[in-house]
C-alpha cells in the first residue's frame, strides 16, 4: 500500500506546479530520471498540469486516462492544427526553439482537421497498406546485419546508438526510395531536429533533400512510398508530399527507436536483482507490449488547441493554447488497475486514439519484433554493460528515450565480407538512372567519405 501523504488542495506535494505557482519544465534531466514522480504530483492534483515543453513554451498535460480519451476523441472542441496557437502566432515562441519542429504546422495529416485531414490521411494509410510484410521484415533484416557487422568483432556495442537509432532512419530511406546523397542528408538532418541540434538549419536543410526527392520520384518512380504518395488520387501538391514524408519519418524514426531500445534493456535487465541478462524467457512481444504500458517511446504529445474555451475537470483551457497528451501518465492511471493487471493490449494510449491514432500501428510492431529477434540471435549471449538501474534517459519533453545501451558479447565474424576479408563497405556503387537502382562493381574504392545510407547501400543490394 502507497503510505505516502496524500496531496489535497491546501497541501499540494512539493514538485507540483500549483505548490510553487509556475510551470514544471519537461525538458531536464530531473524529470528524465523520474517521470513518474512529476506525473503522480500532477494527478494528485487533477487531470491536467501547466507545464513548460521548453524555456518560454508554456502548455497543459493531460495526464488522466479518462480526460486523455475525451481530448483525443473530440476533433470538433481540440483541434490538432497549430496555426491556432496564440502564442506563436503573437510572436512570444522564439523561432530556434528546438520544440518548433514537433510542434509548428506542416500541412500534413498530424497537423490538420476535418476533410483536409481525412484526405492526407487516406493517401498516408493507403500507401503504407501496400507495404508488403515479408519483404518489410527481410529490408529490416538486411539493415540489421549491416549494422551488427559494424561493431560484432569487438564484442561490445551500445545498441541504441549504433542499432536502435540509426536502423529506423535507414529504413526509412530504403521505404522512401532515396537515393545515396539524398539518404545521406535525411539521416543526418532528421537525427539533428530529433537532437535539438542546430533545429532552423537541419530542418532547411531536410526540406530541400525531401523535395528533391519528391522531383526525383516524379520524373523517376519506383516500389516505395514516396512514389505511391504520389499516384495516389488524392493527388497531393509537392508541398504536400514533402510533409507526408516529414511526418512519416519523424512519426516512425524516433518512436521506433525508443521502442526498440526500451524494449531491449527491459529483456536484457533479468527478474533478479543484480541480474543483468534476461533469464525468464520473455517473448519478445510481451516485452513490447509492456514497453508501451510502462515505457511509452513517445510520452507525452498529440499536441491539440482547443477552438474555445474548456473545462476540463475542472481546469479551464484557453482557447489556442496548446493543450499534449501524456500517454505515459494516462497508462499508469490509477484507474486503469484492472486493465494494467493483464496488460490489456487495447487499453493503453501509446497508439494515440480517435481520428488521428497511428495508422503504422502494425507496421511499427513488426520492425521492432524483427529487429529485437535479430540481435538476439546473432549475440546469443549479449549482456548489459551496466546494470538496468543505471540506465540514463535522454532528457526532453516528448520522449521517453535511452542516452545509451551498453551491452558486452562474444567477438564474432563480420557476416558480409569482400574477397580480402574486409568488411564490404566499398565493393559496389549504385547507378540512379532508370526506373529502379542498378547496381555495378566499382573499378576502384571510393574516396569521398560516405555516410550510412550510401555506405549500407554499397554492401547490399536493395
């Protein structure tokens, strides 16, 4: 039983915003290490908490289950579209804020409401409803290989930076249809905004990669989304194609790799204490379900505004003010007891809920499942580095997201090898012209240095 004192109106707990009358910052590394903490504190207090996304970003967290629901469920009172929001619109968001670019509008379907959002979004579903699974699992697989052969000889890697954060940007490249310079500069400068590194001239810099893309798949399509985005009858303005893509890619990137990594350390923590190897036979798909309960990759955001002024148990919201889901608080609802006893799978948040739920609910699930299965039984004997309690977590306001994942194993082979033995990172180049990649043996190695789209693209064919 909880013996903690119980907040009330006239004894608010100490990390309450209502105790010290201003705003709980998401973004540092307080909240990062504790986030339950903050989310208890608020939900001592009601549904909904002031907060502050980042310095002079003030927002409200829902964090209640019920009130989530009533939120999500309700496009016609909470708008999604964030030219609603008042203080952008008057000047008082600094344009470098490194949460503009989760948060600005883009005329995609995260972004709109009513037809315009149904039209975005039966191009997005009906594109990704042509992905075929086993060819999804096999580009996840070979990915996968490429990045195991990059760090398997030294019997030691961190598999969030080199696997779970750098195998859902690949893929995506590879479901775009993006060729090596364009690949290139998509996962640099997508991996710079999900950092806050440099966000106005990362996310100038995306842009331009993605409507060249777009230009490319016109004149040159292929068997990726891009181009079925683009024959799809909605017929979608460049413009718009470019922020399909930016929203795929940023909808899937992060949270994928969240999830996948999150997922890892909980089969890789043990059930005993000082263990640091899974021992209980975990199914990869229970982890993963339980990752979504209790580790949401994606914590708190379905940013909305609402159209006029609401009551939300009992907290008024402004109209235009920016008003984020916490998924993560709403799965650990006291409420929600009876469900979170069996891990009920359609009880949790973490898919989002209403009009605008993830439409990649399937697709996300298979490539964390294949890429999880991989690394285990490539390293049978994988183990954490450090202990599961010393896990550090990447502060931010959005995600629930390791820094790192240290793991040790035995020295392997590289699998994918050139005739001298070497690791094949040169052995063939890829030729854009016609209506798919052709591929070819270079007559000498490449000198320009390459990055991780056109150095994997070299050792596979795709």
């Amino acid at each position: 039983m909880d013996s903690r004192p119980r907040a009330t109106d006239d004894n608010p707990p100490p990390e309450c915003p209502m105790h010290r009358g201003r705003q709980t910052s998401l973004y540092g590394e307080d909240f990062a290490a504790d986030p339950q903490r903050v989310y208890d504190a608020f939900r001592a207090h009601g549904p909904v908490a002031p907060i502050e996304l980042a310095p002079g970003v003030e927002a409200n967290l829902v964090v209640e289950h019920e009130a989530a629901l009533r939120v999500l469920q309700n496009p016609a009172l909470f708008a999604r579209d964030s030219r609603r929001w008042n203080a952008l619109q008057e000047g008082r968001i600094a344009l470098d804020s490194p949460v503009l670019p989760m948060m600005a509008y883009r005329p995609n379907c995260l972004f709109t409401d009513g037809t315009e959002h149904l039209r975005l979004r039966k191009a997005v579903t009906e594109s990704l409803g042509r992905l075929n699974a086993s060819r999804l699992s096999r580009d996840v697989e070979r990915i996968a290989d490429y990045l195991i052969d990059q760090f398997i000889e030294r019997g030691s890697a961190d598999l969030l930076n080199d696997y779970a954060k750098l195998l859902p940007l690949l893929l995506f490249n590879q479901l775009f249809g993006c060729p090596s310079d364009i690949g290139d500069r998509l996962t640099r400068n997508m991996s710079a905004i999900f950092d806050g590194e440099d966000v106005l001239r990362a996310n100038a810099e995306l842009t331009a990669c993605l409507m060249e893309l777009v230009a490319l798949k016109r004149r040159v399509p292929g068997e990726d989304i891009t181009s079925w985005l683009i024959q799809h009858p909605a017929g979608l303005r460049d413009e718009e194609l470019k922020d399909q893509l930016v929203m795929l890619m940023g909808a899937g990137v992060e949270p994928e790799r969240n999830l996948i990594g999150n997922a890892l350390l909980l089969m890789l923590s043990g059930d005993t204490p000082g263990s640091d190897r899974a021992g209980t036979g975990m199914l990869v798909e229970d982890a993963l379900n339980e990752v979504l309960w209790d580790n949401a990759p994606i914590a708190n955001y379905a940013t909305h505004f609402p159209v006029r002024d609401v009551d939300l148990g009992g907290t008024i919201l402004q109209a235009g003010t920016p008003v984020l889901i916490s998924f993560a608080a709403a799965n650990s609802d006291p409420a929600l007891t009876d469900a979170r006893r069996t891990l009920s799978k359609g009880a949790h948040l973490a898919w989002g809920a209403g009009p605008h739920v993830c439409p990649a609910k399937s697709p996300a699930q298979l490539i964390a499942l294949t890429a999880i299965e991989k690394i285990l039984n490539v390293l049978p004997d994988v183990t954490l580095a450090r202990p599961a309690a010393e896990a550090e977590w990447r502060p931010g306001p959005f995600h629930r997201a390791l820094v790192s994942l240290p793991v040790r194993f035995t020295p392997g082979a590289v699998r994918h090898t050139t005739t001298n033995g070497q690791a094949q990172s040169a052995s063939l180049t890829v030729d854009h012209v016609g209506p798919a990649p052709t591929y070819r043996e270079a007559s000498e190695p490449q000198k320009k240095t390459k990055g991780w789209w056109s150095s994997f693209l070299d050792v596979f064919r795709v």
